[in-house]
C-alpha cells in the first residue's frame, strides 16, 4: 500500500505580532500565539515585537525577530557586525549583567523544578572576559563558486549554510580578526573547494591551527600555509584524514613550543595538544580552579578523586593541598598527558586511571579506584552528566563533593540523586560565564555530608 506523501505546510509570510514572555534554555524569547508557542531568535522577555515564521512543528513554532515594537531595558545593540546571520551566538543583544542573571536562574530553575533541590547559599556569579575570549573552535570552509569567494567561520543562524562574516568579536584575537586572511589565503590555493574546516586552539602565549584538507594539497598549497604561519606566528599542523592523522609542519618539531596554560596561583603549567579539551575561556578557567580548590577545603591531609579529570586542570592544583588526588579520565591520550604533565610540574602525590565514567554497571564495578575511599570528590562531566558514576557514590564516603557542570539539566538531575539518594546537602551553587554572549550555562555546586 502506497504511503500518503504530507504536504509541507506553507509558512505565513507576513510578520505577527507578538508579546514576549520569556527566555527559553536556548536563549529565544518565548511568545504564544492561539495558545501554541513560538520560540523567536532576537526577541527578548518584555517585549513587543513582530516576528518571521520559520518553521512550525506540532508542539511548537519558530521564527525570527523582524522589528521591537517595545524594547526590553536590557537590549543593547550587539557588538559584531554579523550579529544578526551568524549563529555563532546568540545573546550579543542582551546586556552582559542582564546574561549572567537569567543564567543563574536557569540553573536554579532546573535545580528546584527538575532535581527537586535548592542551594542553602547562592554563590555570587563569577564573570570574566566578555569578548576575544573563546580559545578553542572549529571553523567552516566553502569556497562558494556563485560568488567567487571563500566562507570561514561559523553557520548561519537560520539554515545549514556557512554565514558570510570576515570578523567574530568572540574568538580570540589571534584568529578572530584575521578571517578575511583565512579567505584570501584559502581563496589562492589548488585545493580551495576541498579545505572544509580549520581547528583552533589557542595557549597563553601561541595558537595553533589545524587544516583539515580532503585531497593532498600541493607543493605550492603547503607554502601558502608555511608562509602563513610564519607571518602570523601560528602552528600549523595538516589534517588529511581521521584525527590520528592530524600532523606538525611549521615549526620543526624539535622548535615548537607546544601550547600550555599555567595556573599561577599553584604553580603548575598545562601543556595540551591542538586536539585536547580544554576550558575555552582562561579568564574564568583562572577563577573557577581556584574557587573549586578553596571549596574543597582541603587541610593537605585529604585523599581527593578527580573525575573526568581530562589534562590535570583541577588535578594539580588539588595535589599542591592535599595528600593524594586520584584523576580518572575516558580518554587514553589525556590520561598519558596528565601522567606527563604532573611529571613536568613535579608533582608526585597523583595517580590516574582510564576508565568509562559513562559505563554500564559491569564495566565501571571492577574498577580498583572504586574500592577505596575519599575524603573528598570533584567531578567535570561532559553535557550528560554523572548518572552513572554517581550511583557509586554513597559507597565512596566522601564528605564534600564539587560538581562543575557544564548544563543545568543533568546539574539538576545529578543534584536530586546525590541529595534524595545518598543523603547530601546542597551547600552552595552559582554559575561562571564560560561562554559570554551565548545561552550556554556553567555552573559550580558543593555538597556535603
């Protein structure tokens, strides 16, 4: 039997006023319109406005700001000119305080409503660099050949395609301001419609680039690049195929300085490949360790495990004030860097582990850091969160745990099961502003026993 093929349904082309109510995770004012909601890009709570549709679904629509009608007193005029097609954030039109203020919310919100928890103190947000902070990115290539020009940056913020910016006010200045360089670089070479992405990563004192290329550049592509690292000062490594096989070509590997940030406060460098994970923002990286050291309230007689401890960030300073700190990280290549890097700071009170902090019961139960006991816990997981490892925790006995997280939601869930299962408080709670001018949340809570 032959299916019945949907129509698409057709769009109403002229803009609909509304009246903004609020502002959804994803940082979109939130309307209702014949009871139905509309998330709208560019609008904000308190606002009249009238807005594009630009897709409707069954449980809600979306569209675009088209004018402000009645303008909140926290709108401001965004600081980069490509604002209004980029989607490479989403928040430049609301001012810096009134950010930072609806993310503390948002965490508390989902810490009340989901986990069923709330914080006996509420920490002060902790703000940093608001501009030129984002230190790692993964930058688009097209060359566009109805336009006769090369794209980089990010996509655009309604559709699939890279938006047409020469600048990102975000980005750190070492690759921000040097776009349109990207583009007449990209724009001479043989290989130019097969160069789909450059990877960032910038250290305290040098960036790194990675060129991702789908066919062998030639001799005169390789040059181009050289030469261009030479003259901005860059590492540039190739990337011809899977991420193993990404590779140093300028400088000579026995004259590169690598990347590294140091926390100066404990006396300890971080060295880091262009492909590690590391925190983007170093103006908050620079507070949020010190603040997690300081909420540990660590004597220097405590046994402390790191979970998802990735290169040592919170490892090594919690090792300068406590007896042991045991790091456990998925990923083998980290976990040999952290090894190196503890080494390199002299530090020998650490061990580490690699483990699948997201495993099934089987996998994580056999597990020899699992069978002794801590004073104390620190974990930074990814957007999902700490299910599973948190299922372990009453076992553990610490009596003081710091979660970083990285979103309110799995924050929120994890919250309600160390409170209602293990027996936890909820002490303390406040969020970081990791990634300025976006709706992304960053949190940090303590809990005690």
């Amino acid at each position: 039997m032959a299916r019945r093929r949907t129509r698409k349904q057709r769009l109403p082309q002229d803009p609909v006023e509304a009246e903004i109510e609020s502002l959804s995770h994803e940082g979109r004012g939130v309307a209702h319109i014949d009871g139905k909601a509309v998330f709208v890009s560019g609008a904000l709570p308190g606002e009249k406005v009238t807005f594009i549709y630009t897709s409707k679904n069954r449980s809600h629509d979306e569209g675009k700001i088209e004018e402000v009608l009645t303008a909140s007193p926290d709108r401001v005029e965004p600081k980069c000119e490509h604002y209004d097609i980029c989607g490479g954030c989403s928040l430049q039109h609301l001012s810096s305080e009134a950010q930072i203020k609806y993310k503390q919310q948002s965490m508390l919100d989902g810490l009340k409503h989901l986990g069923k928890v709330e914080p006996a103190e509420v920490f002060e947000p902790m703000t940093g660099d608001s501009w030129g902070y984002r230190r790692k990115a993964r930058l688009g290539v097209k060359f566009v050949y109805k336009k006769d020009k090369v794209l980089v940056g990010f996509r655009e913020r309604h559709g699939g395609f890279l938006a047409d910016i020469n600048s990102c006010v975000v980005l750190h200045e070492s690759v921000g301001l040097k776009l349109e360089d990207f583009q007449k670089l990209i724009y001479q070479m043989d290989s130019r419609d097969s160069t789909p992405q450059i990877e960032v990563a910038v250290g305290d004192e040098n960036t790194a680039l990675i060129i991702r290329h789908l066919k062998p550049l030639s001799d005169q592509d390789t040059e181009l690049w050289i030469g261009f690292a030479q003259e901005h000062s860059f590492q540039l490594y190739l990337q011809p195929k899977g991420p193993d096989t990404v590779h140093l070509i300028w400088p000579e590997a026995d004259q590169n300085p690598g990347l590294y940030y140091e926390h100066k406060a404990f006396d300890t460098k971080v060295a880091f490949g262009p492909q590690d994970f590391f925190q983007v923002n170093s103006s908050i990286n620079t507070q949020m360790v010190p603040r997690a050291v300081e909420l540990l309230k660590l004597t220097g007689s405590e046994r402390v495990l790191d979970l998802f401890c990735g290169l040592g960030n919170f490892t090594l300073p919690i090792a300068r004030n406590a007896t042991q700190v045991t790091g456990v990280e998925g990923d083998l290549v980290m976990v040999k860097r952290a090894r190196e890097t503890a080494k390199a700071n002299g530090i020998d009170n650490t061990e580490y582990f690699v483990c699948n902090l997201m495993g099934t019961e089987l996998e994580l139960k056999s597990e020899p850091w699992l069978k002794k006991q801590y004073d104390c816990i620190l974990l930074d997981p990814p957007r999902s969160g700490a299910k599973e490892i948190i299922e372990y925790f009453g076992k553990l006995k610490a009596k003081r745990i710091v979660y970083v997280s990285c979103h309110p939601a799995t924050l929120a869930r994890d919250a309600g099961e160390l409170v209602h299962t293990h027996g936890y408080k909820l002490v303390g709670a406040g969020v970081m502003d990791m990634f300025p001018q976006t709706a992304h949340v960053e949190s940090i809570a303590v809990f005690e026993r």
